[in-house]
C-alpha cells in the first residue's frame, strides 16, 4: 500500500509535467534575464521569478510535505531578504539573499535528480527533469561564486569589458558558472582566489561527468522498465 506522502500535493500536477516548466522558468533566468539590464522594479520581478521558480520545482519533485513546506519557507524568506537588501544596499555584504539562494536550489537540486532517476517508465518530462537538474547545478554554483565575491571581489578576475559591471550583478556570474559547467573557456574570465579555483574545478568535474551519468542512468532506468512490462513484474 503506498504512503500517503507519495501522492501528489498538487492534483494538477500530473505526468511529471512540472519538470518541464521547471526547466521553462530555468531557460528563463538563465538565458534571457541577462540580456538586459535591469532597473528597481526589474530586479524584483527578477526576484519573484526566481521565488516562483523555486516553488514550482518543489511542486514538481518533492512528494513529502515536511521538505515542501521547508522549502516553502525558504523561498519566501529567501524573497523577503531580497527586497530588503533591495532597498537596504547596505545590507548586501551579509551574503543573506544570497545564502538563502545556494540553500533553496541545493535542496531543488537534489528532489530534482531523486525525482528524474526514480524506478519506472522514462518519459520525456523526466529528461526534461534530468536537464533542468544540470542548469540548477550551473545556477547553484553561480550564487556560489556571487557569496564567495560579496567577501573577496577580486576573487574573480573579469576583463575591462565587464569591470564596469557591479560586483552583484549576477549575470556575469552565470555566465562564468555555465562556462565553466560546459568547460567552455573564451580567456575573459578566470579565478584568482584560491576557493574559487576550487568551486571551478569541483564545477568543472561535475560538468564533465553529469551528462554521461545521466544518459546511462535513464537508458538504464528505460531498459529495466521495459523487461519489467515484457515479463509481467
């Protein structure tokens, strides 16, 4: 008989669909956001988003209501502290917002990769599901990167196109992140701390490594699903 924490806590929710808005929101925020530079009210809607990103990958992978509603919690408190430092700058170097972020999407990380790789058919929303995960990855370290500059802002080297960038301007950040992720280097960025060369080769290792697990993962998870539906069991 299954547990009562399995059913889904959303009825609306069905056929692992929430996957693939996770990874909708994630294109989002990591491709298009950047594009253009954000006034006040942009960084809030930014700000937002991300709260919501937050919750619908929670919606989609976590079936335990205890971690739900942690996770909850931590997005609308995660959301608060960034209209705080929003309109309290000084406040920024606390690393609050930030920290509060690394927290949510690691916990996101980790149900996204749980739900993707658990035992049954392999749908498309669950590639979608094993994605998402990568760009949650890339996105986790690129806040990494920004708590670790909020202390040393030099940790990081930029070239003099991007010095006039604000240290807490994200952007660059991912854009180091998921160049790092993809081990796709074009010399405008290096780290010179000593904690980001080893966030960067952590990332790198992992950038390397994820997609070749991820693949043999699912065909895996496929094929034994498909003996299971041959013999019956």
């Amino acid at each position: 008989m299954p547990k009562p924490t399995e059913a889904p806590l959303f009825p609306f929710w069905l056929e692992d669909r929430g996957l693939s808005l996770l990874l909708g929101f994630l294109v989002l925020i990591i491709i298009f956001v950047p594009m253009i530079r954000l006034s006040r009210p942009g960084r809030i809607g930014l700000d937002l988003a991300f709260a919501f990103m937050l919750f619908s990958g929670a919606v989609a992978t976590i079936r335990q209501k205890a971690l739900m509603f942690l996770v909850v919690a931590v997005t609308v408190l995660e959301f608060a502290t960034d209209l705080i430092v929003e309109f309290n700058s000084s406040l920024a170097h606390f690393g609050w917002d930030t920290a509060l972020k690394i927290s949510g999407l690691a916990i996101l990380v980790v149900m996204t990769l749980k739900h993707t790789f658990r035992p049954g058919p392999v749908s498309v929303h669950r590639v979608m599901g094993g994605v998402a995960a990568y760009l949650l990855i890339g996105l986790t370290w690129a806040f990494g990167y920004k708590l670790l500059m909020e202390t040393r802002p030099d940790a990081i080297h930029f070239e003099s196109s991007l010095a006039g960038v604000p240290t807490g301007e994200p952007s660059r950040l991912i854009y180091f992140s998921f160049s790092t992720l993809t081990s796709v280097g074009y010399g405008d960025v290096h780290p010179v701390h000593r904690i980001a060369r080893s966030l960067a080769t952590a990332e790198a290792l992992i950038g390397q490594l994820y997609p070749s697990i991820l693949i043999a993962t699912l065909v895996g998870l496929s094929l034994h699903a498909r003996a299971n539906a041959g013999t019956g069991g």
